[in-house]
C-alpha cells in the first residue's frame, strides 16, 4: 500500500526533526522551517494529503499559512501546533479550514492518533460525497434524459413538488421511468439523506402484503417467528415508494388509505399503534379512473394518492429524445463493456427513431445493451439493428416511387445510378449504411451484376 505524504513545517528544528522520525515509518514525510519554504514544497510535491503547522513561526506565521495553503490546495488536511497561550487562535483557525490543532509539548503517541484521525475522516467524507454524485447521477434529473415537450413537463414538476411532503401519483406505461422519477422526487427532497423503500404492490401474494407492508410481531401467523418491521417502519423519515398500485387488493386498500390519513398503523398480530413521519409516491401502469369507475379501486384512497400527478410519456410519443437516450445508453454501456463501441452510424440511428418501442425506455436500453455486446466495436451499424426490429419498421419513402422491399436489387442499383454511384449518398437516400451498399454490390457481383 502505497504511503501518504505529509509536510511538518516547525521553525524549531529538533521539534520538526521529532515529529519527523516519529511520523516516517507511516509516512512519506517532507519538512520545512517557515511558511515559504512550505508552499515552494506543496508547490512540488502535489501528493502532500496532510500539512502539520507550528502557529508561531519567524515571518509569516502558521495562520498565514493555512489560509495561503488552503486557498491554493483547498484539499489539503491542515493540522495547528500550538502552546497553550495560542489555543483561542488554533479553535478560530479551525472556522478557515484548519482539520484540529495539537498542543505543545507533543505527544508523540497522540500525534500519530491524530494524524491518522484526520486523513480517515476527509477520506469518509470524500466517500460520501462520491456515492452521493453515484446516487445523483444515477437517480438524480440528470438522468432522466430529454428534451421533448412531454419530458420537460415532467422535469418541471418534479423540481416543484419534490421540495414539499406532497403524495405523488406517477402515471405512465412499463418501462418509461417512473421509477427513475420516484427516486428522483426523493434526492431533490429535504428527505434525501432518510431511507427510499421501494414496495411493488403487484409482486407480492395476496396473503403477505399486509406484513410487507405494516410488519408483524411474533407469533402473529405460522413462520412468524420474530418482530417484522414493513415497508412503513422502515420509511420513516424517508420516501415510500408504492409501485403497481393498481395491482392492490381492494381489502387491503382500506387498511391503506387509513395509514396513510393517519401516517399511522398497527403491525399484524399487535396492539401497539406505531406513527412515521413518511412521503408516499404511488406509481401505476394502469388507468385508476377507469378501475375506480369498474369498482376495483377505491376513490377516497385514489383522491388521497393523486395530489401531484405526473404522467410518463410513452417512447413513441417522445420520439425527438430517442438520439438523446440511446447515444447516453451507447456511451454508458460501452464504457462497462471495455469502450469498444464508439458510436452508432445515422442508418441504425434512423432505424430505431422510427421504431415504436412497445416496451419504452426499458426496451430501447436493452437493445442498445443487446447491440453493443454482439458487435465487433467501432461504430454500430444497420447490421447490429436487431432483426426483428428491423422486420416491424416500415421502409422509409425514398422518392415518388422506390422504397426498399421486395426488388431490393432493383431499388439499390436504381438509386446508385441516380446518384452516379456516389455511394454515400446512395446509402443516405435508401436508410441503410455503407457497409451494407458495399456488402450488397459484392453479392451481385458474384451474379454477374455490376453497379
């Protein structure tokens, strides 16, 4: 394991010597006898993690030199000596960015303590930061990618209700990203930093649900053996998220609608009422309306959930953020498959814009997934498009008269002679690549056929 280096900066030699000795079997260790020698070494060692810091020094002393060294390397880890008669001074210092402060005479016990304390600390905190960017990046608005009418709508209310406690109804087909949107509710709430527990009330049996969702205590019904916590218990001071809602069982929509009126609940088998503090977003593939105007659902619990609505558009109908998500799907996925794939070429590109993408979102990622691991890298193609894909396309008009169908032959030797055999352009006007045009001529110039 590569070692951390650290700067001592101490006037008095011996004192600097000391810490020296004692910090060198842990750490790669630089030293220095005033505030500019310091910064010439920051300046040429940018790998210095940790700076240790006398306050009184000859010239500029050691407050100076925090404020100096973290305007310029504001990650730098600064700790203060001090004796006793600058202590107040080493606690303000800490308001400029000072990590702690030590007091003379050195414990040298106590400084190797202190200075591992302090690397772990900012190490943590960097850790938490990176997952927090993880999470933003993979919940947060930006990805959920588009530039349509219809998205940014949804964009524009999430940013709006998200802030507030309000119960969200998202509505919209498999597949379009309403979960995307739900954890995206909760990252830009004041509750991002409490749990997100997300329940799909449609993959769970009839006979179970209630316990998933309340929790039991023991003994409640055979297999209990101990305490439960539900979905509820376990959202407090966070985010439930309810998927398929529609798919609940009118009995247990009752004991729904109570708990959340109430944000109260008794486990199965107990007497004890049990209060959070929780945010519900609901989400559905189904029309409410319509299973509340056929009796399956229940109006009350519908009004109580749908007090921000937001739709999900379906891919087709947000056809212009096709480019847009399969190029950020190419780029994401080729990255975790070695970065062999560089791009899609506009033929393969205009055939999946003019795909209706039944499955939405979903389905677009996994061919673009499907496309990338079978290809030979570079830049996919017309020949990666899988194909049944391909098969349910309709052929794209290419003048008053040809498309591409039944007299292939025809129509590509007809339209390469239009263009005076200017293949690109010859490609450009059939929707297909230019590999495909050369891969085709070379087959009729096995039958005798030249262009």
């Amino acid at each position: 394991m590569l070692k951390q280096s650290i700067l001592i900066v101490d006037d008095e030699r011996d004192t600097r010597e000391l810490m020296a000795r004692a910090l060198g079997e842990t750490y790669n260790v630089t030293t220095a006898p005033d505030a500019e020698q310091a910064m010439a070494a920051l300046d040429a060692d940018p790998s210095i993690a940790l700076m240790l810091s006398d306050i009184r020094m000859p010239g500029a002393d050691g407050l100076a030199l925090l404020k100096a060294a973290k305007r310029k390397y504001p990650q730098l880890i600064c700790i203060l000596l001090t004796a006793f008669g600058t202590i107040d001074q080493a606690v303000a210092a800490m308001r400029d960015g000072a990590e702690d402060f030590i007091t003379k005479p050195i414990d040298l016990d106590q400084l190797d303590i202190r200075v591992a304390k302090a690397l772990r600390n900012v190490e943590l905190t960097n850790k938490v930061a990176e997952l927090r960017n993880q999470l933003d990046e993979r919940f947060g608005l930006d990805n959920m990618i588009g530039s349509s009418p219809a998205m940014k709508r949804v964009f524009d209310i999430v940013r709006r209700a998200a802030p507030s406690s309000a119960t969200v109804l998202l509505q919209g087909p498999n597949g379009s990203g309403k979960d995307l949107v739900a954890h995206a509710i909760h990252n830009l709430s004041p509750r991002s930093n409490g749990p997100f527990v997300a329940v799909n009330c449609g993959a769970i049996p009839e006979g179970l649900i209630e316990s998933e969702l309340f929790g039991h205590e023991k003994g409640a019904f055979t297999g209990a053996v101990g305490q439960h916590a539900g979905s509820f218990e376990s959202a407090n001071h966070g985010t439930l998220f309810l998927d398929e809602i529609g798919e609940l069982p009118l009995q247990m929509q009752v004991k729904l609608l109570r708990a959340l009126e109430n944000r109260s609940f008794t486990r199965v088998g107990g007497t004890q009422t049990v209060e959070v503090d929780i945010r519900v977003v609901a989400a559905t593939n189904r029309d409410l309306k319509a299973l509340v105007a056929e009796g399956r659902f229940r109006e009350d619990l519908y009004f109580r959930l749908n007090v921000v609505e937001i739709d999900m558009p379906a891919l087709k109908d947000r056809a212009a953020d096709i480019p847009l998500l399969a190029s950020r799907f190419i780029k994401d996925i080729s990255e975790q498959n070695g970065g062999g794939v560089t791009g899609i070429t506009p033929a393969a590109m205009k055939l999946l814009e003019r795909y209706s993408w039944p499955g939405n979102v979903r389905e677009l990622k996994n061919v673009v997934e499907r496309m990338i691991v079978l290809s030979s890298g570079g830049m996919l193609d017309v020949e990666d498009v899988p194909d049944q894909l391909k098969a349910s396309v309709a052929p794209v008009p290419l003048s008053s008269t040809v498309t591409i169908g039944e007299n292939e032959k025809a129509q590509i030797l007809a339209v390469l002679k239009e263009c005076a055999d200017n293949r690109s352009e010859a490609a450009r006007r059939l929707g297909i690549s230019r590999r495909t045009i050369y891969r085709k001529l070379a087959e009729y110039a096995k039958e005798g056929i030249h262009a």
